[in-house]
C-alpha cells in the first residue's frame, strides 16, 4: 500500500445542499483526511479547475466527485473539459450522480470518468463510500504527482 498523500485535495462538484452535508459528515466522520471543496454548478467546478475568476490560488484536486445534474454545464460537460486539458485529464473522476440510468453511466465512462458510483441516501452508507474511496484511490492506487 502506497504512503497517504499530506493535504489531499477533493473537488466535490454537487448543487444539492444536503447532499454535500451528507459527503462532509461522511468525510468527517471517517478517518479519511482531506480537504473537501465545493462548486455549486458545473460554471464554478471548472473555475476551480482551471484556476479562474477568483480561484486563481485553488488547490489543483487530487479526486473530483463529479454530480452529473449541476445547473449552468451538466457534469457531462464538466468531465469533457476536463478530460481534454492536458494539465487535469489525468485526474481521477469519480461521478457520484443519483441517477442509475444506463445512458448516464455509459455516457460518463465514455468521457473518460474513472468511475461510477450512485449516491447513497444514508449516512452509514455515504460513510463506506467515502472510506472505500480512500482506501482505493489513497491506498491502493498510486496517482501520478501534482502539477
């Protein structure tokens, strides 16, 4: 198993109020470190990304939790963006969308979304997602260097 990264960094692009409380109760309540940032709409995800329009000293992520129903660009549009800058296409993209149609699923895999998972509506469920995120993407997987 690979070193935990110091100060890891998660773009959670996610419109819904309470589904960003569950996310951060969930991060909070695990063991898994890591600074949790939020845009609100596909237009701010980006910003945060591409380091713009007031988010020049953003962090670059080191996951992004992608919803796919954001107001302004849909996460579809989202993920294309960013799969097609070279300096953040190798982040991992992990869509967490309420959605379970297989169109929406297909269609992420096909923009290069490095995986799938739909939103549990319980805590104690969030709270596995959260620690299975961890254990896989910080744990097992290594990830090439920030930039």
């Amino acid at each position: 198993m690979n070193a935990p990264r110091k100060g890891i960094e998660i773009l959670h692009a996610e419109d819904n109020e309470s589904d960003v409380f569950l996310t951060r109760m969930a991060f909070e309540d695990s063991d898994f470190r890591a600074q949790l940032h939020v845009a609100v709409d596909g237009e701010a995800a980006l910003d945060f990304l591409f380091k713009r329009s007031g988010h020049e000293g953003a962090p670059t992520p080191d996951l992004i939790l992608l919803d796919l129903n954001l107001p302004k660009l849909d996460g579809k549009q989202v993920l294309a963006q960013l799969k097609n800058a070279p300096d953040l296409r190798r982040i991992p993209v992990i869509i967490l969308s309420s959605s379970r149609a297989d169109q929406d699923i297909t269609d992420s895999y096909d923009r290069h979304a490095n995986g799938y998972i739909t939103k549990p509506d319980e805590f104690g469920r969030m709270r596995d997602v959260v620690e299975a995120i961890e254990e896989f993407w910080f744990g097992a997987a290594t990830l090439p260097a920030r930039h």
